[in-house]
C-alpha cells in the first residue's frame, strides 16, 4: 500500500507574485460591467439623431465624430474586454464599413439581458446555446424579410442616403450620396458575370478650404502634387501620357565607388555623359508621342530642363497607389524601363491641368472618355469637418460595395429589428427548457436598437416599442421609427433602407463577442515586472546590441 503524502500548511506557489486571480461570478461581472460601459457611451451616438463625442488623444489632438469605428478606435481602453468589443467593431468596418454602433450596442445589450439570467441561476452554456439558436433563426428570417433590388442609380441613392443619414454631415447626405453613387457606377466591374466594387480605384483627396457642397467628384486622378518645372507647361490637353516607375535621373551605384580625376575636362566629361544619358531618356520619351510624364520616381533638374524644352508637363515622387490608379483610369502601362517604352504604353486624357486649390497646387488628369478609377475631392472649412466627410464618404462608399456584393435591403428604423424579434419570439416556444428563456432575451436585445432610435427621436420608449409590436402584429413589416418627424410610420414610404449584408454581420458579430465573454470564467492577469526585472532586460539588451554591432 502506497504511504500518502504527510499534510503540512506549508502554501504552494503557482502563480508569479503579483499575479490576479479572479473567478466565477466575479469574472463574469466584471466582464460584462466593461462591455456595458462601452456599449453605454456609443448608444446615444446611434440613428441620425445621435450624439457626437469630442475626443482628445494624449497629444491634445481633437476628433470630433459619430462613428462607431471612429469612436472606440481613438479611445484609450485598458480592459480586456472591453477591447474585444473594439475588435469586433474593427472587424464590422473592415467587413461591410457600416453598422459599427449598432454591433457595439446590441452586444452589450445581449450581455447584460445574460447576465440576468446568470443571476436567476441559468448555467451560461445554456445561455449561449439559446443564442446561437435565435441568432441562426434570426439571419434565416433576416433572408425573408430581405427585399431584392435592381442595381440602379435611384435605387442606390436610397440606401446611401440613409447610411450618411447618421452621420456629421446628414444635412448634405443627398449631394454627397450623389457623388458616391456615380463614383460607385463608374468604378464598379464585371467579375465572373457579376459586378464588383474594388474601393480602391476610388480616390478621395481633401483640401480645406469653401464648403462641403464644394465637394466634387473628378472623372479621373487628382494629384496632390505640382508640376516640377517653371519652364513647363501648366495646362495640356489630348494629353498622352507615360507612367513611369523608373527615375529620371542617374541612380548612385549600391556599392561605394571612387573616380580619380587628373584634369577639370574629366569632370566635365563626366557630366556631359550623365546629361547625354538623360537627354537620351527625354528624348524617346518624346519620341513615342509622350506629352506628359508622371513618375514615382524622383526627376533630375538635367532632365527637367531637357523635358521643358520639349514642351512635356512632368509630375515626380508620386505614391505608388496613385499610379496604380491613373494607369487604370488612362489605359497606361507602368513603364519600369525607360529605354522600352513603346507609344502603345502611353495612357490618354482630354486634360492634364495644374490648378490652384485652396492654398496649394494640385494636378488634375480628367476628361478621359470613361476613366475606371475616380477621385472625390472634398472640400471643408476646417480639418475636422474634413475628417469626417472623409469617413462619412467611406462608409457610404462601403454600402455601394455592400449592395453589389448582395443586392437586398431591408427596412431602416429599427423596423427590421422589430419584425425579427418577433418571428424570434414565436421560435422561442417551441424550445426546450431553459434555452427558451436566452432566445426570449436575444429578441429583447434587439429591440434595444429602435428603443434608442425612439429616445434620440424625443419618443417614449415604451410606447414606442408597444406601438411598433402592435403595427408588426398586423402584418405592417415596415413600420419604424421615423426619427425626423417623431413618430412611427412606413419606412418604405420614407425610402430608409439598410443593406442586408449590413444587419446579417451585425447579428453574426454581436453575438460571437457575446458568447465569447459569457464563457469567461477565469481572469489571470499577471503581475507588473519588477524594476529589477525591467533594468536587468535593458541590459541584456545592451549586450546583445554591442555583440552585434561587433560581429
């Protein structure tokens, strides 16, 4: 018979001194206590009646804005949780670009509507199964609610509108939904027999200066950038165009070279070479018909002087993603070797113009027959205005996206939100148990959203919820809040629609955040490293630099 192991009071050690522990209900609550918080101070920021939030980052630099995304990102948030639901704000923006609040929001709420049910004893397994169930039900009665709709201009101007609806600029969301429109239909192409929205061949440029109805949208590239050259010409049209990713000029060489140089006429022979080496450059670019020449490469004055005499208009060190943009937009090829070019490279434009903008000069190539790549030029009074017509123009342009990938709407106002409650409510009785209760709960977290759209509206919530349960009832699928006029009325006759892929992410995302917390039993933070600890790091790191640097 093995002899048992004498007991001694003597504490075993596990965790690293310093360490926290925190378990069960207390995990749980401290949890779903920071998503509450951060779902709280983006609700009053939700529907186009919502609040705006004044940010001011450690620097001392001020955002001001509405958006979700915008909102969490700038914020300095310490608990891990409530980090979570930073992520899965990112992730909803980077997904669909919209619904940002509204994921934030319906995740606290489905937390907090659990954790009521934690404390009546419900196991949190049981709860998270009953809202996996409603969730799965709620995206298929999200697909019949679904209406389809052709991909028109008037049609897409309805659903953009009511996206920028929400936003710092919701007094100019039809001008500004127009441009996104069009900028959307000219970029938009046909992959595998269906259209494709790539946001990257649509270019927003801002520059501060007039109003917002100053915006414009420029059927080609606009360059923030100025001619290189006095001597050149300003303004050029039937431009022909050479996209250069080569340099005009003579490249030092990788390695390190010496030149021994006995007389001044090897100096000048030299140079003349360089000059000989660049004028060669300009003048076949000439000769292939080129009469503008735009680089992300720099341009030597040599080759500057040569190209103004040649009459050709030269842009330098533009981005890489610009010139992707305008060979795009003109038909060209990125030329990489000069010496190679042929006249079949060369891009075409009706104009090629530097003009003034605001305090700055920029170069606008436009006029092109039908350019595939645009740019927005937006203009403001001030940097934050800017800003956020900036992000406003991103999320509209992510909705024109959304509506090509999945061409369904679904009503706005918090009328989609009702419709699915209800239908969820009805599957939760034929549940089993206690999983009917957690379904229940989800169908109530959903109402939170036209709840908060009645209380930015001045509505009383109640009342508003009991008259939107009653309207639905009837058969009424459309009805929501209408947050202008404060009252309850047909979202179709109001032309507020939401792209489903929009409120299918939002149902997806918010309830994977939520289950992912509920399921949080444990909190194990480790304990801050002594000074000891950080000093004898640094030096290990000072000694392994000096060893490198000697090897």
């Amino acid at each position: 018979m093995a002899q048992q192991a004498p007991k001694s009071g003597v504490p075993v050690m596990i965790l690293k001194e310093g360490s926290q522990r925190t378990t069960g209900v207390d995990a749980r609550r401290s949890n779903i206590q920071a998503a509450k918080v951060i779902a709280e101070i983006l609700a009053t920021s939700l529907g186009p009646r919502g609040m705006d939030k004044m940010l001011i980052d450690a620097f001392g630099d001020v955002t001001i804005t509405g958006d979700g995304a915008t909102i969490l990102k700038e914020m300095e948030v310490q608990h891990p949780a409530a980090k979570l639901l930073i992520e899965v704000a990112k992730a909803q923006d980077a997904e669909v670009g919209d619904g940002t609040t509204t994921v934030v929001v319906l995740a606290g709420k489905l937390l907090e509507l659990g954790e009521e049910l934690l404390e009546e004893g419900i196991h949190p397994t049981i709860v998270v199964d009953g809202y996996k169930k409603a969730s799965d039900y709620a995206l298929k009665v999200a697909e019949e609610v679904a209406k389809p709709i052709e991909l028109t201009k008037e049609q897409l101007l309805k659903v953009v509108s009511s996206a920028l609806s929400s936003k710092v600029v919701a007094e100019t969301r039809d001008y500004l939904a127009g441009i996104v429109v069009e900028a959307a239909m000219q970029a938009v192409e046909q992959r595998d027999g269906k259209p494709y929205l790539d946001l990257d061949w649509i270019k927003i440029e801002k520059k501060k200066g007039k109003s917002i109805y100053e915006t414009q949208l420029v059927r080609g590239i606009v360059l923030d950038k100025e001619v290189v050259h006095p001597g050149m010409p300003k303004r050029v049209t039937n431009a022909k165009i050479a996209i250069l990713d080569a340099p005009l000029e003579i490249e030092k060489p990788e390695w390190t070279t010496k030149i021994s140089v006995t007389s001044p006429d090897q100096i000048k022979a030299f140079l003349d070479q360089e000059a000989e080496i660049l004028k060669s450059y300009v003048e076949h670019l000439a000769s292939i018909g080129a009469n503008v020449v735009i680089t992300q490469k720099g341009i030597d004055e040599v080759a500057q002087h040569f190209l103004a005499k040649k009459g050709i208009l030269a842009v330098r060190r533009v981005k890489r993603s610009d010139i992707e943009k305008l060979a795009r937009a003109t038909g060209a090829k990125i030329i990489t070797s000069i010496k190679d070019a042929r006249p079949e490279d060369l891009g075409t434009a009706g104009l090629v113009e530097e003009r003034k903008v605001g305090e700055e000069k920029m170069v606008f190539v436009e006029d092109i027959p039908n350019p595939r790549a645009v740019t927005i030029l937006v203009r403001g009074g001030s940097d934050r205005i800017l800003d956020e017509v900036e992000r406003s123009l991103q999320d509209a342009l992510h909705v024109s996206r959304d509506l090509f990938r999945e061409p369904k709407i679904v009503p706005g106002g918090g009328a989609f939100e009702v419709e699915v409650a209800r239908r969820v409510r009805e599957y939760a009785r034929k549940l089993p148990g206690k999983e009917q209760l957690a379904a229940l709960k989800f169908a109530d977290a959903l109402e939170h959203i036209p709840t908060i759209l009645a209380l930015t509206a001045g509505l009383d919530p109640v009342d508003a919820i009991a008259e939107l349960r009653r309207r639905h009832d009837n058969g009424e699928l459309t009805a929501g809040v209408d947050v202008y006029g404060g009252k309850i009325t047909d979202m179709a006759a109001l032309n507020v629609w939401d792209p489903l892929i929009v409120k299918k992410q939002v149902i997806k995302s918010a309830v994977e955040a939520a289950i992912m917390i509920l399921r949080i039993d444990d909190i194990i933070a480790a304990g801050a490293p002594k000074k000891e600890e950080k000093k004898g790091k640094k030096e290990e790191g000072e000694e392994e630099k000096s060893e490198t640097k000697f090897d």
